[in-house]
C-alpha cells in the first residue's frame, strides 16, 4: 500500500498550494486507483484465505461501484467524490488487515514464549547438584512435561490445512489463551514446592489454626506478584 500512500503525499502537497486544482485531483484519482489494486492483489494473496464470503461479496461490490465512478458513470468524479471513495475502502479494507498483522504477532509471541521457557528451563537444570539449584526434582520433571503439551498443540496448530475464514480471528484468540494458560501454569509449577511445603508443616495439626491463613495470604500475593511480572 506504500504506492497508494505516495500518491496520496503528492496530492495533500498539491492541495497546501493551491486548494482543490486539476493536479490534485489527478493526484487522487491515481491513489484511487492504486489503492483499488492493493486491495484486489491482497484479496487473491495474503488476505485470500481469513475473507469470509460476506466480506468477500461487500468488497467487490464496494470495488465495481468504485470502477464505475473512475469511469464516469455518475459523472466526472470530484475532490470530495474520490475522498469518500477511499474512506469506504480504508473502513472494509484496514480491518482484514489488522486481523492477519495480529495473528501474525499472536503466533510469533507464542513461539517466542516457548523459546523462552525452553532456555530458561536449561538454565535451571544445570544449576542441579550445585548451591544455586533451588527447584526440586518434581518441578523440573513437572516443567519438562508440560512444555511438549503446549508445543505439540501449537504444532498441530499451525500445520492445519484449512482453515475456515468464520472461525480466523477465534482461533487468534485460542492460541492467546493458550499462552496464557501455559505461562499460569508454569508459574504455578514453580511456586508448587513452597505450597507444598506449607500443607506438609500443617498436616501435623489437628487443624487449622486461626494463625494459619496470614501463611496462605503471604504466599498467594507471592503468586499473583510472579504471575504479573
């Protein structure tokens, strides 16, 4: 769209120096025109396969009235003709795009986070044996088998075939939650020993005390802190 937007430039230039002239309405009809071809490239492209057929169909109907304006059927096209033009393409147009921008930082977040735990999971297991190891041997065990859960899923996730358009932007947000749910449950892991520790000391009680709860508030404040860091 970096065309478009030129052509565009040139015709806001043009406009700062004399008003609405014949040379900037050329201007925009070509940025007209070039945004029209943006978009039918990037239907049959990048945008192809999250277009519903909906959207596909008020599209090419907002593209043929376009044509026709450029053609002169409803008259010589005008400043402010041309301009609402483009606003009705930008508000069916920047949408579609937005839609596969975030799922492309939805999925590389998730592979980034994946990578993340990976290399911090090394890191922890070489500090085994040595006076900075401070996870236990079930929490390392436990983390190890949740990463492939997550990273097989996400796998199948992103080799799947077909995809259909309607379901597009709900499975944007699925593999949201499921980082979410992941990073929750890693962290969850990592504080499990100190809870542990906790229930064990108080099982030797008949009881909980009226003592016992400010040990539980403590560690919870000590979770939510974790978990939003």
């Amino acid at each position: 769209m970096a065309s478009s937007n030129t052509a565009l430039e040139d015709w806001s230039t043009d406009k700062t120096k004399g008003g609405h002239s014949d040379n900037s309405i050329t201007l925009l009809e070509i940025a007209v025109k070039e945004f029209l071809q943006t978009v039918r490239n990037k239907m049959c492209q990048s945008l192809n396969p999250i277009i519903t057929r909906e959207e596909k169909q008020r599209i090419e109907l907002l593209l043929d009235e376009a044509d026709r304006y450029l053609r002169g059927e409803f008259g010589q096209p005008d400043h402010q003709t041309y301009g609402e033009i483009l606003t009705k393409m930008k508000r069916m147009f920047y949408p579609l795009e937005r839609r596969l921008f975030e799922r492309r930082i939805t999925v590389n977040n998730f592979r980034k986070s994946l990578h993340d735990l990976h290399k911090w999971l090394r890191a922890e297991k070489s500090f085994v044996g040595t006076e900075d190891e401070w996870l236990s041997k079930r929490q390392l065990e436990r983390l190890e088998k949740l990463l492939p859960l997550y990273e097989n899923w996400f796998l199948e996730k992103q080799q799947q075939t077909v995809e259909p358009p309607e379901e597009f932007a709900m499975n944007t947000a699925q593999i949201v939650a499921r980082q979410h749910a992941m990073e929750v449950e890693w962290h969850s892991i990592i504080d499990g020993d100190a809870m542990d520790e906790i229930i064990e000391v108080d099982s030797r009680k008949s009881e909980w005390t009226v003592q016992d709860p400010p040990n539980i508030v403590s560690l919870i404040l000590s979770i939510v802190k974790l978990l939003s860091n």
